[in-house]
C-alpha cells in the first residue's frame, strides 16, 4: 500500500512539473515577437516603450533578461515540485519554508497554471489573427484593419492574454510567501504582508505604465490610418474585457 502510495505520489509530482515545463513554453512564446525582429524596418511611427528601449524588444537587454528570468524561475520551480517535500539543499537551502500549496496540486496551482494556458492561447489567437502584421513596435498594419476573429470583441486581445498571463505567472512562480524566491530570501522578508503587497504593487504599477504609454500611442496610429473605421470599431468593441471595459 505504501508503495503504491509513493508511486501515485510519484506521478502526481511528474505530472505538476510537466505542466509547469508547459507553461513556461507558453510564456516564452507570449514575450516573444511572433514574426522575428523589425530592426531592418523603418518605423513611421514611433512608440515610447520602443523609444525607451533604444531598440526594438527582440533586440533589447530586457526581453533577453526576461526570457532568463522566466526560465530560471520555471525550471527551478519544476524541479522543486518533482523533488518536494525535500528538495537539494543546492536549489532550496531551506526546503521548510516552501509553500505545499505552490509545489502540490492545489486550487492554487491548478488555476494559476490554468489561467497561464488560456492567457497565452488568446494572445497567440491575437497573433495569428494579425499574421505579419503583429509586431512589438508601431507598424501600419498589411491589408487593413483587422475587426474580425477575436478583434470583433475586444480592440487589445493581446494585452488582455499578456496581463493575465502575469497576474497567473507571479501568483504561482514569484510568491514571497512560500515561493522559490523564498528560498533565499533573508528570512525577516519571507512571508511579510508588506513586502508581498509591495511586489504585487510593483507589478501592477510597470504595467500600468506600459499600457498608459503604448495603447495612446497605437491608437493614434490606427485612428491617422483608418479614420472613421477605425472609429467606428473602436466605439463599438470594448478595449480589453469583452461588453465591459
């Protein structure tokens, strides 16, 4: 009975690490430019997040960092989960202070893990919807403006899958309370109200700031392009949550 306890165990752990392997496959391809890099293109019409970078983001320090950190964080925290309750001091020096509901099957990581698949398959839709003509920077569109598929509901279906997708990714992989992160926190930070309100602010405050800058930006392209098309479109679908906001 034990033994078919430890295997059930086992596969339990196998199966939770496959899907945070999943997930980390999804964010990757959500942070990365579906059509490769535009550096060769000369923008008309230039954004402030791409201005702020100095270069386009496929070219950029920050997404390059982005794709270590996330990886880092994922793998890392597969690895913990197939080794968990008593993971290599090597990954964990302090095993005791993980959280068991971030490193099990638990409401916790089945609905972030879930909310990371759903997330990235509306921003890939958003992807495929556009073809060529989803870039990270400021491009005209080719062939018109798109208003069907997932853009007949809302204006950003990308924006919505990536913030989601964020809000998923630092509920199961950046917790202060329990996460990997945890493990090598000083142990006064570790589970303290503060420090955890004060990332999730953090979170929300970058983008807040990012959506503030590149969604005036993109709408000023699309309204000069299309005129009243575009503002007819834009008047009839909601920007981010469908007959909502």
């Amino acid at each position: 009975m034990n033994v078919l306890s430890s295997i059930g165990s086992q596969t339990s752990s196998a199966l939770l690490a496959l899907a945070v392997l999943v997930a980390t496959w999804f964010t990757i391809k959500c942070i990365t430019p579906p059509n490769g890099t535009s550096k060769k293109v000369e923008h008309k019409y230039e954004d402030r997040i791409t201005r702020s970078l100095r270069s386009d983001w496929s070219s950029s320090y920050l997404f390059k960092f982005s794709i270590i950190l996330t990886v880092v964080f994922t793998v890392t925290h597969a690895a913990v989960t197939l080794t968990y309750p008593d993971p290599p001091r090597s990954i964990c020096p302090r095993p005791h202070i993980l959280a068991k509901e971030l490193f099990t099957w638990s409401w916790n990581t089945t609905l972030c893990l879930t909310t990371i698949v759903l997330a990235a398959m509306l921003r890939l839709n958003a992807y495929k919807t556009l073809g060529r003509s989803f870039t990270f920077e400021l491009n005209p569109p080719k062939g018109g403006l798109v208003t069907t598929g997932v853009y007949s509901y809302v204006q950003h279906p990308s924006y919505t899958g990536l913030i989601l997708l964020l809000v998923a990714f630092h509920g199961l992989f950046l917790r202060l309370d329990g996460g990997i992160i945890s493990c090598w926190l000083p142990h006064t930070l570790v589970g303290n109200w503060y420090v955890r309100c004060a990332s999730y602010i953090a979170g929300l405050v970058w983008t807040a700031i990012f959506l503030a800058l590149r969604i005036p930006d993109e709408e000023a392209m699309m309204r000069n392009l299309f005129g009243k098309e575009w503002e007819d479109w834009h008047r009839k679908t909601a920007r981010f949550l469908p007959f909502l906001f």
